[in-house]
C-alpha cells in the first residue's frame, strides 16, 4: 500500500480523499493554488505545496508543478479527483513514467472510453445498446445533414471529446443544424482542444440513470447499485439519489450486467461510471463511460455502506475489495443535492465572494461533504459547488423528509446559493412522486 499520496485537486473532493487517506493510515499532500491558501484541504493535508497562482491552468492543470511537488515530497502516488486532470491520458502517462501511481484510469482506459465516439463504435462492436447515432466523427456539416436524415429529427450534436455539458446541441429541424454544427464544433475546439463531433438520436425525456463500478487488479468486477441523475439543468446534473425510482430487480440485474460487462471490455480498474439513459419504455443505452470517482458517489456509498475512495485508492495500491463482492447489501434510499454558489434569479451565474456566516445542517441520515467555513473566500477560477448535502432515509420519502428539513438548517450567508432553489424541487409533486426525467427542471419553468 502507499505511504504518501499527493491530492491533485481542490475544494470537497479534496478533502474527501485526505479523509480516506487518513483513515487508510496513508501520508497525503495538498497541492493548492495561492487563491486556495486558506482552504480546508490544505490546513488538513499532512503538508502542502503552492504550485502557483489561481488561474487552473497555472496551478491545478499544471502538470510538471504538480509532478515536481510530488517529486520533492516523495509521494508514491497521485489522487487527481474529478475534474482538471482526472481524465486526462498525457498526465496518466507522465505520472507513470515518473513512478508515481496515478489513482485513476490507465492512458489505454482514457483513449478508449475519453473519446466518445470511439467509445460508441467499441459498445457497437460488443453488442452493447447505444443511441442511435453515428459510429465515428463527422467528417463535415453535409455529412452531419445526411445522418440526421437518415436517423429522423430531434437529434443531438455532441463533441466526441465532450464534458461539463459543454460542446451539446439538439437540433430539432433540419435548418439549423448548420449553425449548432458550427457553435458546437467551435465550443469543443475551445474548452477541450479538439473540434470533434458525432450525432445521436435525441431522446424524449428519459431518464439518466448510471452504475457504480469498481474493478481490481486482479479481474474482478463489481457494481454497486444505480444512481438517479435526472434533475439536470442544462445538461448538468444538480440532484442524484439512489436507487432509481423507477427501478425494478430484473432491470437492474440487466443494467448492471451490462454495465460491469462495459468496465471488463477495457479491463477496468478503480471506481468508475457507466451512464446509461433509460426511455419511457424501460430500453437503456449506453451513454458514457466516467473513469474516475465522481461527484455524486456519496449517495452510493449511503446506500452501500461502502467508502468508495478508500476503495479506489486500495484497490490501485494493489489491493482486493475489502468487501465480499456478492454479499454488498443495499440499505434504503439516499439523495444527494449540489449547493452551488450561484444565483437562481440571475440564470445561475457563479457569485464569487466571502462566506459570511455558515451553519451545516445536522442529525440523523445527514452527511455535508464541504470545503467552506464562515470567512471562507469562494475564489473566482473554479466551479461553483461549495457543498454537497447527502439525506439517507429507509425509504425515499424518509430521506427526502431529512432533506426537506436539513436544507431549511443549512445556512450560507454572503454569497447567493441554491439551497432555497433546491428546497422548491423537492417540494414538487413530480419529485416527490419520483416521476423524473431529463426535462423535468426545464418543463417546471
Ligand atoms: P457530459 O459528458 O458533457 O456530461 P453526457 O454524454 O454525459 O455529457 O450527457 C449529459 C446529459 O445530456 C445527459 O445526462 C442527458 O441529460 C443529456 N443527453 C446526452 N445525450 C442525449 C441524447 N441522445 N438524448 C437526450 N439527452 C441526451
């Protein structure tokens, strides 16, 4: 096992994986930037290194000052999160090549699932459900023309190196493809270096619904149950729970089959995510394949008794599950929301500013994962989440009942949030029914 490992990120994950660290008895290392100076991950971090100034791209995407600080502190390993480095295959090389285990997928597990369009025609190939779509890139907007004919409107635009929701369009009419062509071509060019596009069928209101997976170095595969991710704004994911509403014991022996069959293709080790979307008529395809921990794997571990980073982190030191992989019990219902610093009226801008008074909620079922304390200063370059709020419940309607209240404890003064935003969701009879779908959000208003 590791005796040291250098947390390349920031913010709650950071935190959570110092957590795990801790208690798995390994040393750890905070990087940080000079706006993150005053963050919880490096107060507690065993020690920390400033690898520069607050812009991503000179500190927490900077791959030789990252490398450099795991040099000088001798860490035998690097954690990158979510985000920033996490999928990125040059960094999973170079940490190799400079003998520092990357706790995160291998350079061939980001080539093949990294890229969604070779990772569609590698489901294809397999006899994996997937949208109807395209098997590779779009050569040119004729071309893009062409397909959509031929697969029948609405269709989506997606950038094959996509992420965030970012380089997505659906086109509803043959007139203007040309022009969310061109928008998402020149998105994707800009937020991930690369313009490539494909073209899926575009699904009316299913559902998104993903699969846990974990893999160790010695073949084995397991999934941890499903997570809803429904509630999305602009294709962004703001409430997850688990299990699925909507789920039945023989769908989810079926997803999950296939799901775990999607992890053993590349050979997959470490926590990972299958996305699938789930139609109306109970037929799932294969969305995406997620090579890191994410975001929302606090309700999972709610429902599991299981603690996924330290999972991560045991099993690319080398090790077995710690759990037996056919006894993993599931245990009620858990819902996650994402407290972001952003405004509601104002279209969900990001509002940067000091955190003038904060109070985490409380009591049973409820988990805060968070970075930000009352003066904590919410900088500028980073996303907006500033706290995870996680209720667990025996069944759905105990935990939202436990959101219900721990949402009307949490305060957050100084900066707008979308706590209150996410109180009116959970109080619609549509969520609270748990009849949810992709356009939920965008049908209320
Ligand atoms: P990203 O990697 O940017 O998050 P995904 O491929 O995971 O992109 O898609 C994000 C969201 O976009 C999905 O959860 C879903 O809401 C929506 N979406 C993606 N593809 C389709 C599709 N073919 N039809 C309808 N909605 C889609």
């Amino acid at each position: 096992m590791f005796k040291k490992v250098l947390i390349a990120n920031r913010g709650e994950i950071a935190l959570r994986i110092i957590r795990a660290c801790k208690e798995l008895g390994i040393g750890t290392v905070a990087v940080y930037s000079e706006a993150d100076r005053d963050s919880l991950h490096v107060r507690f971090a065993d020690e920390e290194v400033c690898i520069g100034r607050g812009p991503a791209s000179e500190s927490y995407l900077h791959m030789q000052r990252i490398l450099a600080a795991a040099e000088i502190t001798n860490a035998d390993a690097i954690h990158p999160g979510y985000g920033f480095l996490a999928e990125n295959a040059e960094f999973s090389e170079i940490c190799a090549h400079n003998g520092f285990v990357f706790i995160g997928p291998t350079v061939d597990n980001i080539r093949k699932m990294g890229d969604k369009a070779s990772a569609r025609s590698l489901m294809i190939g397999h006899g994996i459900p997937v949208i109807p779509g395209t098997e590779s890139i779009l050569d040119s907007e004729k071309q893009a023309l062409a397909m959509a004919a031929g697969i029948g409107y609405p269709v989506m635009i997606k950038a094959s190196a996509g992420g965030g929701g970012k380089g997505m369009r659906v086109v509803h009419d043959e007139k203007d493809l040309p022009r969310a062509f061109a928008v998402a071509s020149s998105e994707a060019a800009s937020a991930f270096g690369n313009p490539g596009l494909y073209l899926e069928k575009y699904l009316i209101r299913p559902r998104h619904v993903e699969f846990q997976v974990l893999g160790d170095r010695f073949g084995n595969v397991v999934h941890l149950g499903e997570r809803d991710c429904s509630v999305q704004r602009r294709h962004q994911k703001l409430i997850e729970e688990s299990p699925c509403p909507a789920m039945t014991p023989a769908l989810r022996r079926k997803m999950g089959e296939c799901a775990v069959e999607v992890a053993r293709l590349i050979e997959y080790v470490g926590a990972g995510t299958v996305e699938f979307l789930l139609d109306k008529d109970m037929n799932f395809y294969f969305m995406e394949m997620n090579t890191r921990i994410q975001v929302e794997h606090p309700v999972t571990e709610m429902v599991t008794g299981l603690d996924l980073v330290k999972e991560q982190v045991a099993v690319s030191g080398g090790e077995r599950f710690s759990f037996d992989a056919g006894k993993v019990k599931f245990n009620g219902h858990a819902i996650e929301c994402r407290i972001n610093a952003e405004d509601p009226r104002h279209d969900f801008r990001p509002c940067p500013g000091v955190i003038t008074s904060f109070h985490p909620p409380g009591g049973p079922g409820i988990r805060v994962d968070t970075h930000i304390y009352a003066s904590y200063v919410v900088p500028p370059f980073y996303d907006s989440l500033l706290a995870k709020l996680i209720a667990h419940g025996r069944d759905r309607s105990e935990a939202i009942a436990r959101l219900r209240r721990s949402l009307d404890e949490f305060i957050i003064i100084g900066v707008p949030t979308t706590i209150d935003f996410h109180r009116t969701i959970i109080d619609d009879p549509r969520f609270i029914s748990g009849d949810l779908d992709i356009q939920f959000l965008e049908k209320r208003s």
